[in-house]
C-alpha cells in the first residue's frame, strides 16, 4: 500500500508531464500548421503521435531511473535514450519553427500580409484609373469627330467611321436625326463607364469589405487564417491583375496596366521552416532547445532514484521504497 509521501510524488511527476506535455503539443500544433500551410488534418495527427509517442519514452525512463541496479550495464537506459532523441528531433524542429514565427517572424509576415493587401488594392485603382483616362481621350475624340464634321475638317460621314475616331454608325445616325452631340456623348460614356465598373466589381466582389477581413486578419494575427491568407492573396493578386489587364486590352484599344512589382510576389516563410531556421539560427534558438528539453524532461528528473544503503554493522543492504507510478 502506498504512504502519503509516495503518492504526493506520483502525483507530482505525473502533473508535471501532463503540463509539459500540453504545452509540448502547443508548439507542436503551431508548427506543424504553419509548415503544412494551415491543414488540420496534418498538424493534428502529427501534434498528436509525437506527444503520445514522447509519453511512453518518457513513462519508460522514469520507470527505468527508479529501477536502478546497483551495478552492471543498464540495457534498457542504454535503448530509450537514442530512441528518445530520435523521437524528440522533430519534435525540437517543429516547435523551433513555432517559435521563429511566433517570436522572429511575426512582423515580416504582418509587413508582408499588408503589402499584398495594398497591391490588390492598388491593381483595382490602377484600373479604374487606366479606363477613366481610356473613356476621358475617347470622350474627346468622339467630340472632336462632330466637330470636325460639322467645321468641313472632315468632309463625310464616313470619315468619322475611320480611326482615330472610330464612331459608331449608330450614333452618327442619332446626330442627323437630331440628338444633340452632347447627349450622344454623355450617353456613350456613360455606359462605357458602367460597362467597366461592372468588370471591375465582379472581378473582385465586396472588395471592401474582403480587403478590411484580410487587413485584419495580419493585425489580429489570426493564427488560423495567416496561411491560407496569404495564399489567397497571392492568387487574387495574379489573378485580378490577369483580369483587369485583360480587359483594358480587350475594350480599351489595347490598353495594359504595368505589371506588378516582384517584392508583392514574395512568399512568406510560414510553411519553409528550414530557411526560416538557417535565417533566425542563433543562441536564442540554443536556448529555447534547452529548455524545451529540459521541460519534457523534467518529469523524468523529479522522479526519485531508488537508493540502496548498506548496514554496516550488520553487513547487510536494505533497499528503499520504489514508488510505482504506473498503478
């Protein structure tokens, strides 16, 4: 039966890796899902083995320390220790991957998320721009057409037909029915505005409010959305640009917008933790390896060695109590 003592120790050892554990599998988590760009269904499996696997090594070392031989080659201490630095090295990498981002990482990925942010915004303007100042020269040339007309410049209808002017048969039928030039104008431009704020709204919907929610996401560090952000900025990026572009070249006379700048096309290093961990090696990487380690194993180094002491008077060894905690 155990006394008090044993079981105050049991339950101190056993407290002591159910937390070290726990913030173990944190790290593991955070690390795995910024590698494996925010899937769930890897970083958990993965958070998960490890722990259970680093558990039993550990309930075996413990088991081991507080079985300790007098003398002789200790076998089983000899295998769990390889086995527990093989199991431990991914365990040191993923959690070092957290740590680069969480501590080292954070404001490059902050400053990163927002430029791309700004980049779509600034293709959206850039377009509107690009088919105002596309709509403004036509305005002009469509009036100067009439004009030109009517002042003998040119000298038929069909003249205003030809480039650079290029009026419709239509609206040249309007003006000698006797729809004022202005009218005509003004309602041409109009709908050419219309038609291009169409293009521009459903190439990206609810842009407001879809760029605000990205903004927010970096500002907040939503660490269940950084991933999968980014990536779908840098799909909208490429993908907005390609549509905008494509139409000012196609309802625009061949007009293209400039393309876009390569420090917006730069990719984070959430899912690369091995070129974050060449960029951010150093003593603090160091560091937080000794203490993570020292953390997993300070179960191990709170359970009591058993002790063996010899009577000397009697010539004979009485062995201490071994505390089992594993019931």
């Amino acid at each position: 039966m155990k006394t008090a003592t044993e079981k105050r120790a049991r339950a101190t050892i056993q407290l002591t890796q159910m937390v070290s554990l726990f913030v173990l599998l944190i790290g593991l988590f955070l690390g795995s899902f910024y590698w494996f760009e925010g899937n769930l269904f890897i970083a958990g499996p993965i958070s998960f083995l490890i722990i259970i696997a680093i558990y039993y090594v550990i309930q075996h070392l413990i088991g081991s320390r507080m079985e300790t031989k007098r003398s002789g080659l200790q076998i089983k201490k000899v295998l769990l220790w390889p086995i527990y630095f093989i199991i431990t090295a991914p365990a040191m990498f993923l959690v070092l991957h957290m740590f680069n981002v969480e501590l080292k990482e954070k404001e490059e990925v902050i400053k990163l998320g927002k430029a791309k942010i700004e980049c779509i915004s600034g293709i959206k303007v850039d377009f509107k721009k690009s088919y105002l100042a596309y709509l403004s020269a036509r305005e002009v040339e469509i009036n100067d057409a009439f004009t030109n007309r009517v002042n003998g410049t040119l000298s038929k209808d069909s003249d205003m037909l030809q480039a650079p002017y290029l009026i419709p048969q239509s609206a040249i039928d309007q003006w000698r029915s006797g729809v004022p030039q202005n009218d005509i104008v003004n309602s041409w431009f109009t709908l050419k505005r219309d038609f291009f704020s169409k293009i521009e709204n459903d190439v990206l919907q609810n842009s407001k409010e879809y760029l605000v929610k990205m903004e927010s996401t970096f500002d907040n560090w939503d660490r269940f959305e950084l991933n999968q952000s980014l990536v779908q900025l840098d799909d909208d990026i490429l993908r907005v640009f390609s549509e905008y572009d494509a139409a000012l070249n196609e309802h625009a006379n061949g007009r293209r917008m400039l393309p876009v700048e390569d420090k917006y096309k730069k990719r984070s290093l959430l899912d690369d933790p091995f070129t974050l961990m060449v960029k951010h090696f150093g003593l603090s990487t160091v560091l937080i390896a000794l203490v993570v380690q020292f953390l997993i194993l300070l179960p191990y180094f709170l359970a009591p060695k058993r002790q063996y002491n010899r009577d000397k008077s009697k010539g004979r060894s009485d062995d201490s109590v071994v505390i089992d905690i594993t019931d």
